[in-house]
C-alpha cells in the first residue's frame, strides 16, 4: 500500500512537471533546478551569476525555503524578478507548487529561470519541477563523501558545481575522489571549481550557462513563436 501511494504522488508530479515544461518550453526559457545542502552556498551563486550574465540575459528566480524569506529578499536587491515559495515545512519542492509560482511571474521577457530548491540532499532529487537542467552546488566544507552517500542528487544532475574551493587547503577534501565517485553514477556530469569568496570559476560555468540559454533562445526563434 504504501509503496502504491508514492508511486501515485510520482505520477501526479510528473504530469504536473510535464505541464511547467511545455509552458517553459513554449516560451523559450532555459530553467534550472538548483539543489544542494543547506548553506552549499547556492544563494551566493545566485547573486554571482546574476552579477556575472544578468545584463546580457534577463533572469527570473523562484526561491524555495522551508521557513523565511531572506533568500528572496537577498536577490531581489539584484534587481530581478523574484518569487518566493515557502513550503511550510516540507523539504523539497514539487511540480504543483513551481507551476503556482510561474504564475506570480512575467515571464514573456525572460532567458533564464532558476528554481533555488529547499537545502537537501534527499527527496529533491524525486521531483521533476519541469526544468531543463538539474544543478547540484555541492561545497568543499561537505566533505568528499556526499556523491556516495546521496548518489540520486548526483547522478539527476547535469552539472556540480564545487563551491568554495578557496577552503581546500584548510581540509582533507580529496578532490579526485569526489570526481571519480561523481563520474560512477553521471559519466556525463560537467564539474565546475568556484568560489565565492575569489571569484575563480564564475566564468567557467557562466559561459556554460550561455552556451544553454542561446541554445534555447534558437529553439524559439526556429519555432518562431517569440519575439521574431
Ligand atoms: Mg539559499
Ligand atoms: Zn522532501
């Protein structure tokens, strides 16, 4: 019975994903699931990369929190649209509750959605929110052994990004150990070194980022449905 029941919530999310898709799809938005622990850092990668391609691309931003808004508050003092999700305790996000935040947003201007989800390394990964891309921020201070223990967040990702490398020499983090494990489950995964702190990296995954949202941008100019 019970094993029925979380299949039944699968399957509701995933026609649910599939509607947030298409709508996404349609209007030629690249989108982005972020995930990782809490305090990974992915807030600070928010407002880095909105520094780094917010003026050549326009950005969109729900942000996921059990509790506050002080996430929300921190990007939108970037200037861009923001929509704040607080699930009232649950630990992830679903496909229902991104698709009532996509409609609190303009979303006939924008490049780039990036959904920030709840910190954790667990159920986030079960749920498609209609996104193009999952990215896992993971960070040096987590340790090394996290792909192995959480193995579905990595292996769902198209993207790690290694967050404050600047700590490295502060801690045994064995950095081929944290690739090769990455690599078992995704051999596709793209990593990316960065920190914070110096900047390395930003541009590395910002171009990345690029290469996607023009990507995209052809797709909707080839269908023709905007902004031809
Ligand atoms: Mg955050
Ligand atoms: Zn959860």
């Amino acid at each position: 019975m019970k094993v029925k029941l979380v299949a039944d919530i699968l399957d509701a999310n995933s026609q649910l994903a599939r509607q947030n898709r298409q709508m996404l799809s349609e209007k030629g938005i690249l989108t982005l699931n972020l995930m990782g622990s809490p305090g990974a850092g992915k807030t600070t990668l928010l407002e880095q990369t909105i520094d780094v391609i917010g003026k050549a691309f326009k950005i969109a931003i729900i942000e996921g929190d059990i509790f506050t808004t002080r996430d929300a508050d921190r990007i939108s003092q970037k200037g861009v649209q923001v929509v704040q999700i607080n699930t009232g305790g649950a630990c992830h996000l679903d496909a229902g509750i991104t698709g009532r935040a996509l409609q609190k947003l303009e979303l006939d201007a924008v490049d780039l959605l990036i959904i920030e989800n709840v910190g954790n390394l667990v159920c986030p990964a079960e749920f498609d929110l209609g996104e193009d891309v999952k990215v896992m921020v993971a960070s040096i201070a987590e340790g090394d052994d996290k792909p192995a223990k959480y193995p579905l967040m990595y292996s769902e990702s198209s993207a790690v990004i290694m967050n404050k490398v600047d700590l490295l020499p502060y801690t045994d983090f064995d950095m081929g150990r944290f690739i090769s494990d990455t690599r078992k489950l995704n051999p596709d995964v793209r990593f990316f070194p960065v920190s914070a702190v110096t900047g390395e990296g930003l541009e590395n995954w910002s171009n990345w980022l690029k290469e996607l949202i023009k990507n995209k941008v052809r797709q909707r100019y080839a269908r023709g449905t905007k902004g031809a």
